[in-house]
C-alpha cells in the first residue's frame, strides 16, 4: 500500500482547502451584498446643505427638495456599490468551484489508485 501524503497529495488538498475558503467567503460576501442591496444602511445623521456663503439662502420647499435628491443619490450609490459586490463574489464563486471540483476529483483519483 502507498503512502497517502505524496508531495502531489498534499499539493491537491490545500487547493482544494483554498479553493474551498475562497467558496465560503465568496457564498458570505455575496448573501452580504445582496442584504445591503436590499436594506441598505441608514444614514447615521441628517445631510444638510452646504449653503455658500454668497449663496441665496433656500426656501423650506426647496431645502427638502434637496435632502431627498440627496437620499435618492445616496440609495442609488449604495445599491451600485452592492451591485458591484455582488459580482465580484459571483465571479470568485464561479472561478474556485470548478478548481475546487477538479483537485477534488484528482485526489479521489489518487486514493483509488493508491488502495489498489
């Protein structure tokens, strides 16, 4: 009977180990975006306008006009930034599965040919 722990084996094994890391990270990362994406995080305080000082003052009708583009940009900056998030660790689920499946697949390949 062969030795299990061949150089080759133990380079198999943490790549699967590696891979298989990078597979929960990403699995986290993505169910993370995706909930920021849908509840995005509040502000913790009130954004005010920045009012030159040369500038006319605003009106109450105007103020709140502003204040809510302000929220509506903050929302879309937010869900952008979830978005990309949630691409980013789609892609390293898609590249660290199939590499994952294929060192898997090879060290169950190894063991077979190892107990013959």
């Amino acid at each position: 009977m062969k030795t299990l722990w061949t150089p080759r084996s133990i380079y198999l094994y943490m790549v699967c180990l590696i891979t298989l890391v990078m597979m929960i990270v990403g699995s986290v990362n993505l169910i993370k975006a995706g909930t920021e994406m849908a509840y995005p995080q509040p502000r913790p305080y009130p954004q005010y306008a920045i009012k030159m000082p040369d500038a006319e003052p605003l009106d109450a009708e105007a103020e709140a006009r502003f204040y809510e583009e302000q929220q509506a940009a903050e929302r879309e900056w937010a869900r952008r930034n979830a978005v990309l998030s949630m691409v980013g660790n789609g892609a390293l689920l898609v590249i660290a599965a199939p590499l994952y499946r294929y060192h898997w697949r090879q060290v169950q390949r190894e063991r077979e040919m190892s107990q013959t």
